[in-house]
C-alpha cells in the first residue's frame, strides 16, 4: 500500500525525492522553512534544475504532492529529514537537522517512521537527531546517492542503503523504501549507513584529485596529460585514472569536510585540497597566456563558456563552480569577462561578474576563450570562425588542431601547445 510521507527540505536532495516518490504511488507533504520556495512550489515553479521533477509537480501537485512550511496535522507513515548541513570554516553546521527534528517531533506521532537522509558526520543520526524524538522512536538513515541529471532514475536503479536504529527501525525503512528502488541493502546500524555516503563521495573526490595530479606533474614536465593517462589505462587490469578536471557541486566540495569531521586522515584533506586549488591555477595560467600573446590582460575579452560546476548531465547548479574563484584573479587582471551557460540565468552570471550573452556572440566576440564545463552544445562547438587567440579548453572537447590552424595557442589542464 502506498505510503504517505512528509519530506522536510525541498532542496535538491529532498525536492527529487519528493518527485520520485509521487511518481511511485506515495502521497508527499514537502516541507520548507523558506516562504519563497514553498511559494514557487507550491504554484508548481521549480527552483532547482533536474530534469523529469517539472513535469511530475505538473500532473501530482495538489493530489500526490502538496507543499508547506509545516508538516501537516495528520497520521504520516515517514518523515524525511533532507535539510541542508553546510560545511561553514571546513566544519559541518548540523543546526538545520537539529530543528527539523525538533519539528517533527512537535508535529508527528510516535509511531512515525524517522528517516535522516541529509549528509552528516558519523554518530549524528544517534547523537543530535535521536535525542530530540520521543521515547522509543524508530529511526533509521537512508543516504541519497545520485548524481544531478539522472535523479529520479537513480533514485529506483540505485540501490537503498537502510541502516536503522534496531531491528523495528529496519524493517520499517525496508518497507518504506520497497515502493521506490529496486534493490534494498540493509546495514547493521545508523552509522554505517553514514560512513556509506561519505565514502562513496570522498573516494570520487579523491579519483579526481589523482587525475589532476597527474596533470599538474605533466605540465611541470610539458607532457600531454591525457595521453599518459590514456596509456596508463589501455588494458591495463587495475582500475583507470580519471582525466584531469574540476572538482564542484554541493556534495563532493562539502562532504570531504564532513568526513574530517568524522575522523578521516590527511588523505581526504590533501585530495580536496587540490582540487580547490585547480580553479586558482588555470586562472593565472590563463592570465599568463594571454599576456604571452597581447602582452597585457587590460580590456582584454576573455569569454567563460560553463559557468554551472559541470556541464553533463546538464546542471544550473552554481555550487562549488570554478569560475567564482577564478572571476578575482580575472578581475585583477584587467579582463573583460563574456559568459555563456545553456541553463543558468543571465542575472546569475552578472551576479558573479560576467556580461552574458549568446553562444555564438560569446564565440565570435572574444580575444581569448575559456571553457570551463563540458556541456554537450559546447561539445558540438564549430571553432573555426572564433576569432580567439587563445583558447583554454579545460575539458580537450574542441578540436585542436582547428585551433593551432587558425593560428592560436591551445591550452588545458596541464597541456599548452
């Protein structure tokens, strides 16, 4: 039987969930403490890009979906905690948890199942969600683990980590979830179903680090980066390196943190550590190039294509994007920063500096080109008109020797030709 639930946090986590489960049987009250989300969803207007959730609030709210900035007075099967917890000075703030479970304690029954689905230190779930239920609560944490783009499939093909509290707990978060993903995995407690979410993202956070590594030696060496990686993978039965590039998005720029906090080594720093510091280092290589070639940066148009944190799957996602540290280092520097982004707002990227336009404006217009993401329109860009003299192709998606044809310098993560 379908089960009714009520969702507090309607950011990304907690709005896909919201959807996926509508669109699997489950009446859902999302919840949130901010008037103007709960006002934009409330008239079926998403505020977070992911594709497939406009067109389930279309055809569910007001029946499967409703939205407030309270959890409802009535009999509810779950409450969902997917409240942010930001890292602020590298260390998690758990506050927002903390008051929504103090609400859902106000406002459900005992007999409601608790679910943590935010990203928390290990221990938290028992430690700062637990005290504020009521006596002999049934808890249990449930990470999300999908990638934006894809949410709402994930959110079935994936399989459900389910730790709970003790074995009551369990078996409600596998009934719970038995209605939306094919696969459940039951854990033997809270914690290691923390400990699940974490590692999947550090180790990610830690592959892309490793593959940028490799870059920066490479480029101390003028090597091609991608070809030594290239090789180091071909039939080689180990796993592969990842290639070069930036590292954002709100979980793998915050969740490294959040591990420290639950007791990771200098391993995890390190790796993050890195891969903050690549947006810095291909904005003052980009700035010495272009000074290599005009002999000066001042009034110089330098168009940004990507202004999202990734490009594919496509995202609006502003999150630990590259160019909110590199936009300084341009500045200083005298540029005249274009920019272009198929999904995010005009009024985002004036907001970090930069004077949108069109593609094929951004294109034509610019001394020196930047691409930051690797969208699929800038995939199937056509360079040869482009009028720049020095092209950074962060992600090597352009056709090279298109560029040095024309007479310009090509560049990437470690690698200028």
């Amino acid at each position: 039987m379908p089960k009714t639930v009520a969702v507090v946090g309607m950011g990304y986590v907690g709005l896909t969930l919201t959807a996926a489960m509508a669109r699997n049987g489950y009446t859902v009250y999302g919840v949130d403490a901010n008037p103007s989300v709960v006002e934009a969803l409330s008239n079926g207007r998403i505020h977070v890009f992911e594709p497939g959730v406009a067109e389930v609030f279309a055809e569910h709210l007001g029946t499967r979906i409703h939205v407030g900035s309270a959890i409802p007075d009535q009999p509810l099967d779950a409450a969902i905690l997917a409240v942010s917890t930001p890292v602020v000075n590298q260390k998690p703030d758990l506050s927002n948890l903390e008051a929504a479970a103090v609400h859902v304690a106000e406002k459900c029954r005992p007999d409601t199942l608790v679910v943590v689905r935010s990203t928390v230190p290990v221990g938290t779930s028992r430690t700062v969600v637990l005290p504020r239920l009521w006596q002999d609560a049934r808890l249990i944490m449930a990470p999300e683990r999908t990638i934006q783009g894809q949410a709402l499939r994930e959110l079935v093909e994936l399989p459900q980590v389910i730790g709970g509290l003790d074995s009551p707990s369990l078996a409600a978060g596998i009934d719970l979830f038995e209605g939306l993903a094919d696969q459940i995995v039951p854990v033997s407690s809270l914690e290691t179903a923390e400990l699940v979410k974490l590692s999947n993202n550090c180790h990610t956070d830690l592959i892309y680090a490793y593959g940028n590594e490799v870059a920066l030696i490479a480029e101390q060496h003028g090597l091609d980066p991608l070809e030594v990686i290239a090789a180091t993978n071909l039939d080689y039965p180990r796993p592969d390196l990842a290639k070069p590039g930036y590292v954002g998005g709100g979980c793998l720029s915050k969740d490294p943190y959040i591990m420290l906090a639950s007791g990771a080594s200098s391993l995890v720093r390190s790796a993050r550590e890195l891969n903050e510091r690549l947006p810095a280092h291909v904005a003052s290589r980009m700035v010495d190039l272009i000074r290599e070639e005009f002999g000066t940066c001042e009034g110089i148009r330098l168009s940004v294509l990507g202004w999202a944190y990734k490009g594919w799957p496509a995202t609006d996602d502003m999150r630990g994007t590259p160019i909110e540290v590199m936009m300084p280092i341009f500045q200083v520097a005298g540029l005249i920063v274009q920019g272009h982004d198929p999904l995010v707002p005009e009024e985002v990227i004036r907001q970090y500096g930069g004077q949108p336009m069109s593609l094929d404006k951004a294109v034509s217009s610019a001394d020196a080109l930047l691409v930051i993401n690797d969208h699929p329109d800038y995939r199937e860009l056509s360079i040869e008109e482009a009028q720049a003299k020095v092209v950074f192709d962060s992600w090597r998606i352009l056709d090279e020797e298109t560029v040095l044809e024309r007479g310009a310098r090509y560049a990437g993560i470690g690698y200028a030709r």
